[in-house]
C-alpha cells in the first residue's frame, strides 16, 4: 500500500465515509417505512375515531401514494439543480412537518390532504437512500446495501407492535408523531456526516412539458390499475399509455435536457436490471397481497396466527441480506440474483399445492422462509448492476427511471392477483383455499419472468467510467 493510499480505499475495503453514509439516509428509508407499515395496520383505528368508512380512509394510504409517484420523476432534476445533500435535508425536514400536520388533523379530509402533502415529499425523498449509496459505494453497492438494509427490514416487524402499543395508550396522532424524533435525529446526523455537495451545480432547465407528461400519466397508470375492475378505470388506464408513450417519444427526441432521458434504457445492463427490478417489485408486493388473503380468508387463520407466519418472509430476507455482499464477490450478481429468483419460485410452488390440497402451517412457514431468502437476494444485485453501468455524472437521471420501475410493478402485480382471486367467487358458507389457487399460479409465473430477467445480468458487476 501507498503511504498516501487510505485504508478505506484498499482493494475489497469500504471507506467509513461510505458507512457514514449509508447509515445516514436508511434513517430516513426506515422512517418512512415505519410509517406507512404502522398507518396500514392503524387504519380501521383511525377511520372508527374520526368517524368515517374504511373505503375512505384507505385514501390515507392511496393519496400518499399517488401523491409519491406524482413527484418521483421530479427527483433526478432536483438532484442536479439543489444538490444531493441538500435536497436531503430539505426533504427530511419537510416530511417531519408533514407528520405534524397528520397528527394534528382533526378531520378525514384534513388527514388524507396531509398525507397527500406527506407524499410529495416522499416521493422525493424515497429515491434518495440508492442513489446515495450509489454515489459513495461504487462496486461495493450490494455489500452496503447487504448490511445496510437490515434495519429497513425491522420496519414490517416492528410496525404492528408500535402501532398496538401506541392505540392502547394514546391517540391515533402519536402515530405521526413517533416520526419526529426519528427525524430529528435524522437531520441531524445528516448535516453532520453527508458529504458536502458540489461547488458549481449543474443549470439544467426545468422540463415542463415533460413533467405534464410523465408525472399525470403514472398517476393515471396508478389508478387505472387499482380501478380496472370498472370502466372509468379502463378508460384511465388506456389514456395513461397513450400519454406515457407520448413522453418516450418527446423525452427520446430531448435528449439529454428531458425531465427524464429514456435513452438511458439503451444501456442494456440498465434496461435488464429495470426489468428484473419490475418483476421483483412485483413479486414483493403481490406476495404480500395474496398471502395474508389465503392465510385469513382462504385458510380461516386468525390475524394474530397469518401475522406470525408472515414474518418468516421478513427473517428469512434478513438472513440473506447479511450474506449478499459476500455472495455477489463470489458468485456473481447474476448467479446471486437469478439463484434468488428461482428459490423464490420453488417456495411460491408450496402455496400452489396447497391451495388445491390441505393447508400445513409448517409447509407455510418454512415457504415463506425460503420466499424471503430469495426476495432478498434478487433486487440488491440487479440494483447494483444497474448503477455500475451508468456514468456517475448521470446517476440521478438513472436513480429516478429505476425507481419508477419499481414502484410501478407493485401495482401491476396486486391489480392482476386481486382480478384472479375475484373470477373464482367464494363459498358462502366457509373459507375455500381453491379460491386462490388461480392467484398462487400468476405469481408463480411472475416468479419465473423475474428469473428469465435476472439471467440476463451481467455476470460481474463493473463500474462504467
């Protein structure tokens, strides 16, 4: 070693000042997944206090998100214009008054508008924590975030409990409050240990008509999606298309000064991993549909019964995580990635059969294991592809596409599961397991693509100059 080389930088070493960084902005990952976990589970809670249904107070839920994918393509453009650290800090402190404003409500209307005010912010602020780690990790992403994502995964488990704990001994708005010192704490820190943003930042020009294409068109794409079922929805979804293919049309022929440069995708390490992140999102979120359905609705399972059982998937991602770094020197992002897919598929193979068979809460709990072990060995790889093979300069622009990627993925997931589950009608009378056996073999087949996508990985991870 040079006697000028640092520690940090050493051949297979990561530098404190990538853990600084890393530690720092999954504050704000676990924060706002705390919240939405614990707002998920509050909802009947909150609803019954301020006297209003539960179709309605699901806008809690459904107007933060709509509101985040709003503002999601906003986030590359910010970044180049404010700067990394300081769009963080803005974003995080935002989101603390956010909170304020939620637990301060004292009507439905007034919540769900808080939290559309919440949401904007956090779809700025969610892209924020890969991009980050991106920036200072390098080709050591997937070890990072190997390490680095554990807390995340605490959210799912701890949320229920918190959320119990606080209705039993206080009012629904400590709830939102909760996000307070979590945020201070957060800010900070970040103002402490992110490193300081460039000098001259680059003036790019705001993409107006861009954002009138993409930002309205996802949103539409959103809702069409959850409101398929009907003809206003299908209508929404068809104009979503017609307008999001407008935007590749007009971004493709801006170039570099669009809101957000499709071209981007003509990398073909970006555009797999964009795939196989779709297919992954989809996955997660569809799992996370169906199985709670199956468990209460199909099997008769209590909630305190289904819940335990659940959890399995977060401990089992919690275990591979903490091997992914070392996995992915070894064995290679696309080994690591499809491996995890195909484990995923062959655990979703469990719920197949028991679906038309007999339900067994060992096989239950063991496939949800192995679900999560996959789960969490597909994204972080293919994550990490992705960002070594764009240029640093462009990594915002990157950030933002990936991310849409995956939030759209969810949706189409749960809207395709939930359209299977309803053609085959429930029995009066008692829980019908074969009800979902439709629903298994979907996500089972979305297993298998997010398979077929991995195996299109680069074999190793290298960063592009």
């Amino acid at each position: 070693m040079n006697p000028g080389t640092k520690r940090g930088n050493a051949p297979g070493e990561i530098g404190s000042s990538v853990w600084k960084v890393a530690v720092v902005v999954l504050i704000g990952s676990f924060m706002t997944q705390l919240d939405s976990t614990v707002v998920n589970v509050s909802l009947p809670a909150i609803s019954h206090t301020l006297g209003s249904s539960i179709a309605t107070a699901q806008w809690i839920v459904s107007g933060y998100l709509l509101a985040m994918t709003l503002m999601l393509p906003l986030n590359g453009w910010l970044v180049d214009r404010i700067g990394a650290k300081r769009l963080y800090l803005i974003c995080f402190a935002v989101f603390i008054l956010a909170s304020v404003l939620c637990g301060a409500s004292q009507t439905m209307g007034g919540l769900i508008a808080a939290r559309v005010f919440q949401g904007l912010v956090g779809g700025v602020l969610a892209p924020m924590t890969q991009m980050m780690i991106a920036r200072a990790a390098g080709k050591n992403m997937a070890r990072v975030m190997g390490y680095a994502t554990l807390p995340i995964l605490l959210a799912p488990i701890l949320g229920p409990v918190v959320a119990g704990t606080i209705l039993m001994q206080a009012t629904w708005s400590w709830l939102f409050y909760l996000n307070v010192p979590v945020g201070v704490a957060g800010v900070a820190l970040a103002a402490l240990l992110l490193p300081g943003d460039a000098v001259t930042l680059p003036s790019r020009p705001f993409d107006f008509p861009g954002f009138a294409l993409i930002s309205p068109g996802l949103v539409a794409l959103i809702y069409g999606l959850q409101n398929a079922a009907h003809a206003g929805g299908r209508w929404l979804l068809l104009a979503a298309v017609v307008v999001l293919a407008g935007f590749v049309r007009y971004s493709w022929r801006k170039g570099d000064s669009a809101l957000i440069d499709v071209r981007i995708f003509s990398h073909r390490t970006f555009s797999v991993a964009a795939i196989t992140q779709f297919f992954a999102s989809g996955i997660m979120y569809g799992r996370q549909l169906i199985v709670p359905l199956y468990l209460i609705a199909g099997c008769g399972l209590s909630a305190a019964h289904a819940g335990w059982l659940i959890a399995a998937t977060g401990i089992g991602m919690m275990c591979s995580f903490a091997l992914l770094g070392a996995l992915t020197d070894r064995y290679g992002c696309r080994a690591v990635s499809a491996g995890g897919a195909l484990l995923a598929f062959l655990s979703t193979l469990a719920f197949l059969w028991m679906a038309s068979h007999l339900f067994s809460a060992a096989w239950a709990m063991g496939s949800l294991f192995l679900a999560g072990v996959g789960q969490g060995t597909i994204s972080i790889p293919s994550i990490s592809a992705a960002y070594a093979s764009i240029p640093k300069a462009r990594l915002a622009v990157a950030n933002t596409a990936l991310n849409i990627a995956q939030r759209i993925g969810g949706p189409v997931a749960t809207t395709l599961l939930a359209m299977a589950v309803s053609l085959t009608p429930p029995h009066p009378a008692h829980a019908q397991p074969r009800q979902f056996l439709l629903a298994f073999a979907l996500l089972s087949g979305l297993h298998l693509l997010a398979f077929v996508a991995a195996m299109f990985l680069p074999l190793r991870i290298s960063r592009a100059a």
